[in-house]
C-alpha cells in the first residue's frame, strides 16, 4: 500500500529526516519508560509543538538534524509530507498526555501512552514502517462514508 500519497499536501518531506527525528524521540522514550528521568519527555512535547504548530524548519531537533545531514552528504529521499505531518500530530498528542500524566501523577495512563508511542516510534525508527501514516491512509475513506 502507498500511504505516503497525499490528496491534501503537496509538500515534500526527506525521509533521512524522520527517521533521524524517530530514532532521536524513541531514545527520549525509552529514557522516560526505564529511567527514572520522566521528564525528559517535556523536551520531546516541546519540539513536538514547535514542529507541528510553527513548522519543521522552527525545530531545534529538526534544525540540528537537517544541518547533520548536509555536512555529512548523505542522499535525501523525498516523499509526500501529508502523513508525516499527521504522524508529528499524533506524536503531539502522545507526548503532550504523557507531560500532563506526569504532572497530575496519572503514571498507569502515561505508562500506556509511553508503551504505544516506543511500539510506534520504533517501529519507524528501525525499520522505516510508520503506523501513524499507514493509518492516515484510511482517513479519506473514513470521510467519504
């Protein structure tokens, strides 16, 4: 299945990038699901928000990834950004609960949160398969019924 086609976006997006992106976020979960240091995930909601809310080129972990790949030379890979984008969306979502589930010490509710998000995250991290924008594949089809 192709879900990196988009009917919404025209943008395009370099997969080196998200993957980079997945892998450094799968790192800030794993800290946050078997460290005691819970709060690293606030630093993972932030760029969350900066990215989704004011665009990638507004993130500093976007920023400090994309200037990686220029000074190592690495091939860009580009495709559609509409999935990637409501991926960064649901990611959002996620870090955001887990950040409150901290604050108002919801722990079960964080722990399951943080336990999908690993799943998902390391799912694109390693081998390049995101859930997320398999899913936004189905979305038109959800709108037309």
């Amino acid at each position: 299945m192709n879900y990196s086609s988009c009917p919404i976006s025209a943008d395009l997006i370099n997969t080196k990038l998200t993957r980079i992106y997945s892998i450094i976020t799968f790192l800030a979960i794993s800290i946050y699901l078997f460290t005691p240091f819970k709060e690293v995930i606030y630093i993972s909601a932030s760029d969350f928000i900066i990215r989704v809310l004011f665009g990638i080129k507004y993130s500093p972990i976007c920023y400090l990834i994309k200037n990686g790949l220029k000074i190592s030379r690495v091939k860009i890979h580009m495709v559609n950004a509409g999935p990637k984008k409501f991926a960064a969306k649901v990611g959002l979502v996620f870090t955001v609960l887990m950040s409150i589930g901290i604050i108002l010490n919801f722990k079960i509710l964080s722990s399951v949160l943080g336990t999908i998000s690993f799943i998902a995250i390391g799912a694109e991290a390693f081998f390049g398969f995101c859930i997320a924008c398999y899913i936004y594949s189905f979305i038109p089809n959800i709108w037309k019924k």
